[in-house]
C-alpha cells in the first residue's frame, strides 16, 4: 500500500469520518438482518460526539483517511464494554480489526482498570465471530431481538491468552 496504518485515539475532529464508515460498514449487516434501521445506521453526529467524549474512541488511519474505528467504556465493576468495531471494506481480511481489538483492550485494562471484555454481535456475523473467537472471547449468552436476530455476547477476563498471535497492539499511540 505504500502507507502503514497508524491506530491512535480519536478526536471530535474524526467524528464525520468515523459516522461515513460506520455507515458504510453496517449495510451488509442490516442487509444480513434485513434490518436498516439498526442503531449503527441511524445514529446522529452528536450522539456520536458523545461517544468521543465520554468513552475510549480508537481510530486506524491511512495517511489522513480513518478506514477503521473501535469503542469502549468499562463500568463501575470492571467490565469494558467493547462496540463499533468497524474496518473499511476494502481494508477487511488485513488483520486490521485483530489490531483495533487488541489495542482498545490495552487501553481500556490500563487506564480504565477494566478487568472483563464484553462485547456483542449478531449471530449470523460470522466474520466478527470468527475474529472475537480468535482473540479469545467466547459466548456468555444469547438474546433473540427479532425473528431475524439474535445478539450474542462474549467475554473474556483481561490477561486472557489468545492465539491471536503477539502483534504489537498499536502502530502509533495516542
């Protein structure tokens, strides 16, 4: 590609880009669900601003382009909830969102003191499934939403061992 990508923290000026990728990242999920009113697609900027200033917001940049993007928040127990993992499409199956995983973990366990990872998808998902997998997750439960759609979620204990490989978490940090 000629560019490495870099993966940093977000700032409120990323936030148009990141709303465009998540847009354009959720249509085959709300096509796979045949739901297009799914939160992802219908969320506002300024819902999205909060976000960036309340949670940990990951960004992974190509030169000045944002092609991927990861939340979290933890809880008062020490549980990091993980969402919006999101990767371009034409930057998919480059391990891009092993590395926007790894590196919210990093963050939220260090400096939110997290001690659990949680996270959700969809059960026809099977990409994110097989990359939650991967990095050690495994199901804790399961909730039919729809006819269409059963959310699952996963977890996993900070410190857990993965066979993710030993990739450096961050190409750049914040």
């Amino acid at each position: 590609m000629g560019m490495s990508v870099t993966i940093s923290a977000a700032t409120e000026n990323d936030a148009e880009q990141i709303l465009k990728l998540q847009y354009l990242c959720y249509q085959s999920e709300a096509e796979l669900y045949g739901d297009y009113s799914i939160e992802p697609l219908t969320q506002s900027l300024t819902a999205l601003r909060s976000e960036l200033a309340d949670g940990c917001v990951l960004v992974a940049r190509l030169g000045d382009e944002v092609v991927g993007s990861v939340r979290g928040t933890v809880d008062p127990e020490g549980t990091a909830l993980i969402t919006g993992l999101i990767v371009h499409p034409r930057m998919q199956r480059h391990g891009l969102g092993g590395r926007l995983l790894g590196a919210v973990e990093e963050r939220l366990a260090r400096e939110r003191s997290a001690r659990r990872f949680r996270l959700a998808t969809g059960a026809r998902s099977e990409g994110g499934l097989r990359l939650y997998r991967k990095w050690g997750y495994a199901q804790v439960g399961a909730e039919r939403v729809t006819r269409e759609l059963t959310v699952v979620t996963l977890e996993k204990s900070v410190g857990s061992t993965t066979d993710a490989g030993s990739e450096p978490a961050f190409a750049a940090s914040a």
